[in-house]
C-alpha cells in the first residue's frame, strides 16, 4: 500500500508541488476561520462556501504552512481502500496484481492526478469504496478495518456536498433492491441500516456545524446559487424573467438586461452579477433560488427537461484534464493563504503552464474505451458465477459515474473536472475483472 501511495503522488513530484485549483486555496484558507470559531469563539461575518467538514480535516496537515502532507494523506486513504476492494475479490494476498493495477491506473488514468490534487475530490470514490465494503466485503473486514472504514466514510461523506447527495441516493437505490429482491437481498438490511446512518451523520455534522456559525441549519452554509445561475445560462430562466419580471418580484429581475449565457460568467466573472452583488442581494438571491428554478420549470418544462438531459450526456463525456492549468488568482491568493510556499509554487511546471495533461487526457480516453469494452465483455460471466461482491462492486462503481455526471451536470455546471474525478473507478472495475478471470475463473470452475 505504500508503494501504491507513492506511485500516485507521481504528478506532484514530476510538478514539484502539489497540484491546485482555485477552489483549493479556500479549503486551505476556511479551517482556520473555522478552528478559531469553534475553539476561540471568535466567529467571522463569513467563513466561505466550501465544506467545513473537509477544511477542518486538512487544517492539522498544513497549518497553512506546508500542503504536502494532504497529498500524502490523498494517496495513502486511496491506495488503503483500493486494496481492501481487491482483496475482497481475489485471492488474500493479491500483492503482484494489486501493483500492476495501481500503477497502470496512476499512468493511465486521472486517479494520480487528483491525488496530487489539494480538494476533496479524490475522496469521493474513497467513500463510495466504503460503501461498497461496508454493503457487500462486511464479513472480509477485520474489527479494526471496520471501524476505520466507518469513520473515513465518514469523513469523505461530509468531505463534499455532492458525496453526500451520491451517497445519498446510493441508500436510496439499494434499499429499492431490498424491495424488489427481498430474498437475495435480506442479508444486506443491516449492512445498508448502517451506510444510511453514516450519510445521515455527515448531514447532521454539517446542519450543527453551520447552525453553530450562522445561527442557522444548513447543509450548503453561503452557497452560491448554482441552480439560478444553471437555469438562466440553459435559457428557460432567461425566458422566464424576460416574460415575468413584470408580475413577480425577484431580486434576479433587476439584472435582466444583463443575464449572462454562461454559469462561470454568472458566478465568477469580476463584473458578474453575483461578484457584484452585495451581501443583501446574495442573501435574497439565495432565497429566491429554489422559487425561480420551480417557477421556470413550471413554464417551460419540456425545454428544461431536454437541456438538462443534453448537459447530462455532456457531463458523462467529459473527463479531460485541463482544469490543471495555471490560475492568476491561486497566485494572488499565497501571499495570504501559503505565504511560504509562493517561490516554490511560482517553480512549479503548473505555474510555468508545462505540465502533460493534454498528452495524459488523450492516454485516459483510450484506458476508458477499453476499460468500457472490457466491462461489458465480462459482465455476462460474472452474472454467471453469481458473484454478489463483483456485482455490487460493478453496481456501486457504474451508479456513481452515472449519478456523478447527471447530479453536476444539471444541478451545477458541465466541468471537465467533476466527471474526471470519478472516472478513474471504470479501469479500476476493468482491471478487477480481469484478475478475477486471471486468479478466480480457473479455480472455481474447477471446484464446480
């Protein structure tokens, strides 16, 4: 597991520093804005929109001094649980098969990358790992093994609010399988009672934890209004303020001759509408949210419908990795966030625009065809072998790239970086079923 977690930190030694996206700079900023809230009692007006959960569980790796030990940690949580799902499978000690696999999925694929990466992205598959051990591997699992993989599903559960909505519906989708095969699937009960109070700890955590600073339970805190911004950029919520603003009263309509078609300009852009709004206007725009997008919905169904579906199909199409390159703001933001790692970043071949990412998204969708033939060319003879872990691992793995790409895709934005995140899990189903024909066909056919 060691030399597994090494081999996926290739990307960040090859940069010299580990990778970042600008959301990265405010995960390292929060904690401590956060840390002081609860330990001091010393609250601010804002403590920013990403998951408190996650900025709280990096804060004691760098201190705001050093971000290497969060790479570490990335590599080691996911090279532990790539191992517990081979060896769930195959053989107990598939050691030679477990390297192989490791090392091609950091070559070949996106897994190495968002391990080097400073986000909670990377555990998004860790926690759905989890959860396939902890619904069909529970009995491979020793004590100690169960109880770490409860509390790191945990963790990467309330790591990010779309693990918690795919783990979410993951409970749902399995407990339809309890309904619709009740025989099969009785012995999971318990196992799928446990996921589901997991994921109802991590909403918790966040409802108390934004209660606590905010003096309001929230699962989101100050989020942005994606699902505005979302609607608007697809054109019925432009049609819609455009025919309406003269009989509703929404704080939206006020920026109607300005509506931007695009969900980075709506949210993002230095003249935007959001970045210029005041913090009133925010927080009424964060109120009228949900209102507008049902409103829009109810006029133009059918056109929503269908934009939603296409920005579905284009998010699961979309995994390459150039959301690596360089970003003036992640430089302006060290002074203040990493103070002591400018000059090495500024050395960095991320900040100099040099690293292989095109090369490397061409590699990653050759391994993600094959990976894709290969599913479907084992899958038949794994239903055939009534193996309920194989199957539950392919249910578990294929559900999320689904989930992942229709709840990003039409709830937020069509981004390159949510899909390649999870797409990785593919070849690593691909290169399971392979060694379970290479290691378990032969032997159980011979046994049967």
């Amino acid at each position: 597991m060691l030399a597994g977690a090494l081999v996926m930190t290739w990307p960040a030694l090859y940069n010299r520093f580990p990778l970042l996206y600008p959301d990265s700079m405010s995960y390292l900023e929060d904690g401590a804005l956060v840390a002081r809230a609860i330990v001091l009692h010393k609250f601010s007006a804002d403590y920013g929109g990403r998951s408190f959960i996650y900025c709280l569980g990096i804060l004691p790796l760098h201190w705001n001094v050093n971000s290497w030990p969060i790479v570490g940690l990335n590599s080691l949580l996911t090279a532990y649980f790539i191992w517990l799902v081979m060896r769930s499978i195959l053989p107990p000690q598939p050691v030679k098969g477990y390297l192989v696999l490791v090392i091609l999925l950091s070559l070949l694929t996106s897994l190495a990358w968002f391990a080097s990466l400073i986000m909670p992205d990377i555990l998004g598959p860790v926690a759905y790992l989890c959860i396939y051990l902890l619904l069909f591997a529970r009995e491979t699992l020793s004590r100690v093994e169960y109880l770490t993989v409860t509390v790191i599903a945990w963790w990467t559960i309330a790591s990010h609010v779309t693990h918690l909505m795919l783990a979410t519906g993951m409970c749902v989708l399995f407990a339809l399988l309890l309904v619709l095969r009740r025989q099969s699937m009785h012995s999971r009960l318990r196992a799928l009672g446990e996921v589901a109070v997991i994921v109802s700890l991590a909403a918790v955590a966040h409802l108390a934890l934004h209660d606590y600073l905010y003096g309001k339970p929230s699962l989101t805190g100050k989020r942005l209004p994606f699902l505005m911004a979302r609607v608007i950029a697809d054109g019925p919520g432009d049609w819609y303020l455009v025919h309406h603003c003269g009989q509703v009263k929404l704080t939206i309509c006020d920026y109607v001759d300005e509506l931007p078609m695009d969900t980075d300009d709506f949210l993002w852009a230095a003249d935007g509408i959001w970045q210029r709004a005041s913090e009133q206007t925010k927080a009424r725009l964060r109120e009228e949210e949900i209102p507008f997008v049902l409103a829009t919905l109810r006029a133009y169904p059918r056109e929503q419908l269908s934009k939603s579906a296409s920005n579905f199909w284009h998010q699961l199409m979309t995994f390459d990795l150039s959301l690596f390159h360089p970003d003036d703001w992640v430089l302006q933001e060290f002074d203040r966030v990493l103070p002591a790692e400018r000059s090495s970043y500024i050395q960095s071949r991320q900040a100099r625009d040099a690293l292989p990412y095109k090369v490397f998204t061409s590699i990653q969708d050759c391994a993600v065809i094959v990976a894709v033939v290969l599913i479907g060319v084992f899958t038949p003879r794994m239903w055939s072998r009534r193996s309920p872990r194989l199957a539950g691992l392919g249910l578990v793995i294929v559900s999320t790239v689904v989930a992942n790409a229709f709840v990003t895709g039409i709830l937020s934005m069509v981004e390159n970086r949510f899909q390649s995140r999870v797409i990785w899990l593919l070849p690593l189903l691909a290169g399971i079923l392979v060694l379970d024909r290479c290691y378990g066909w032969p032997r159980s056919d011979h046994a049967r």
